[in-house]
C-alpha cells in the first residue's frame, strides 16, 4: 500500500465576489488528516468588488467554519450520484450554544446550478442570532468538488 504524504493539506476554493456590494461570498474547502475531515469555511464579501487577489475582498474575520464527516459525506455522494436534489447537514453540538447547517440544493427552471448555504445559530442570554453564507454553484465547480469529496473519503477510510 502506497503513503501519501503532502507538502500542504489538500484544498479547493470558489470564490464569487460580486458588482454589489457585500453580494458575494467564498467558500474554501480542506482535508484535515490529523482531524480525519473536510474543513468549509465561507466568507461574504465586503464592500464592493476589488481587483483579483485582493485579501481584503472577504470578510474572513467573521467566517463560518464547518467539518463535513464521513456521515455528511455519505450524504454528499447522493447529491453528485443524483439519488437526491438536496441535503441539509445539520451539527448540534453536546457541548455548546449553536447549531450548524450546510444545506445544498439542486436549482430548477432558468438557474440549472446548486444553491450552497452554510448557516450558524448561536443562542446567547436566551436570544437567538443566525449567521447564513450563500453561494451558487455551477455544474463545473461541483464537478470538482465531488472529485475532491471523493478523494478525501479514500484517505479517511484509509485506502
């Protein structure tokens, strides 16, 4: 059996800033070896559209981080074999005040892409304040992301 080893963990990032203001958004996509999962972490985008490569194009200070595990993965794998249209994977810790909630949903009609949604509910002095990331994905980048999926899959089960 083959090791691999990487210089760097292995990743895939879409981002969509758009001409509105605080329009669009980011989503980065990592393997974590020693934590055995994906890391998403999305960002909206602040201000208006600036030049390609700007670090100042998305509010990263106020992410939403997301581990996607084998069960969530499970439920990818249906939504790139098309056996489902949309999932929702939902993390409601033991131990903490919040809920997480990736949620991707295959467009119908004149938009033929992916609705994305990462979105976190924390409960504080008995109020409740959600944070939600949306970004649309086309068939090309979800491609991608399957194959990405796929390939961190063999590594956690450990082919």
């Amino acid at each position: 059996m083959t090791e691999h080893k990487f210089n760097r963990k292995p990743y895939y990032n879409i981002y969509k800033p758009n001409k509105k203001e605080n329009a669009g958004a980011a989503l980065q996509f990592s393997y974590d070896e020693n934590k055995r999962g994906i890391f998403l972490e999305a960002a909206k985008q602040q201000g208006g559209r600036l030049p390609i490569g700007s670090k100042e194009q998305f509010d990263w200070n106020r992410k939403i981080v997301f581990k996607i595990g084998t069960a969530d993965i499970g439920q990818l794998l249906l939504l790139f074999s098309r056996a489902k249209n949309d999932i929702a994977c939902i993390h409601k810790p033991q131990v903490g005040s919040h809920t997480s909630v990736l949620e991707i949903k295959k467009q119908t009609g004149d938009y033929d892409n992916y609705r994305l949604q990462l979105s976190k509910t924390t409960l504080q002095d008995g109020e409740k304040s959600t944070q939600s990331i949306a970004l649309y994905i086309d068939h090309a980048e979800m491609a991608i992301l399957a194959h990405f999926v796929r390939e961190c899959l063999t590594r956690m089960l450990g082919f």
